[in-house]
C-alpha cells in the first residue's frame, strides 16, 4: 500500500484518515485500516493530532525515537499480507505465533522484528526483498515462542 510513497506522502495519508475519524466523516479506501491501526496505539494520538508539527518531524533510532508512522504502516503491512497470504505461508506462521502470544497485537510486534530486518538487508543489497529471509525469521520466531 505504500511502497514507493514519499514520507510526506505516507504521513498526509494518516493524518487525513485520523482526522475524517475524529470529524465523525466516512472513511474511504485504506483509512479504515489505518485508523484501526491507530486506535491500538493510543501514545500516536497526539501526532496524528497535529500534522503541521509532525509532517517534518524526524525520528532517529540512535537516539531512542520510534517513528510512529512506520510502526503503524508495518502493522498494516502485515495486515495486509495476513489477508492475502503473501508472502505465502505468512499466514501459517502468523496462526503458530497466535498460539505463544497473548493476542494479535502483539503477535504482529513479534513479526515487525522479521519485517524490519528483512527491510534492513533489502536496503544493503540495493532494494530487493528476500521473502525467504523473512519466512525463515518467522519459523525461527514461532519456534522459539513455543519454547
């Protein structure tokens, strides 16, 4: 959904979709999905509250900052990979994960460490993503969740 989009452009789209929810407006397209995504993150309110101080706002790992744009945006990634099972077997994976994780949320939070690291080495070799580097994190995960 939004691969290839620029960071302005991925944060106007969550903050259009947190503002038609809070104007009580008809969502349209992915902004139901977004604002669910949101709705499980109260501590992101605030930004998306405030687009004219967060549009531009940076997030440094080294220093302790968790992008909330990208947090969300990975959670909606792997929402949409569950609904279309690709990379296939991702499903099957996320359903072993159910069973040691306490609830979908944070079953999704365990996968975004396979999806950051898979987004990591797609980033060093040049942009290509290795499906098998994150199917293979994923069993790893599941493996030792049952543990």
């Amino acid at each position: 959904m939004f691969e290839g989009a620029s960071r302005e452009t991925l944060r106007a789209v969550f903050f259009r979709a947190w503002q038609r929810q809070q104007r009580g407006e008809p969502l349209e397209g992915a902004e139901a999905l977004i604002v669910r995504v949101a709705q499980l993150h109260p501590e992101y309110h605030h930004v998306l509250a405030a687009p004219d101080r967060y549009t531009d706002q940076d997030y440094l790992p080294e220093v302790g900052k968790t992008n909330p744009f990208l947090h969300m945006a990975m959670h909606i990634s792997i929402e949409e990979q569950l609904a279309l099972d690709q990379p296939r077997g991702v499903r099957a994976h996320y359903q072993r994960l159910l069973q040691a994780l306490p609830d979908e949320h944070a079953v999704q939070h365990a996968m975004m460490e396979c999806l950051g690291e898979m987004l990591w080495q797609a980033a060093r070799a040049g942009g290509v993503h290795s499906e098998k580097l994150y199917l293979d994190c994923l069993a790893r995960l599941a493996t030792a969740t049952r543990r």
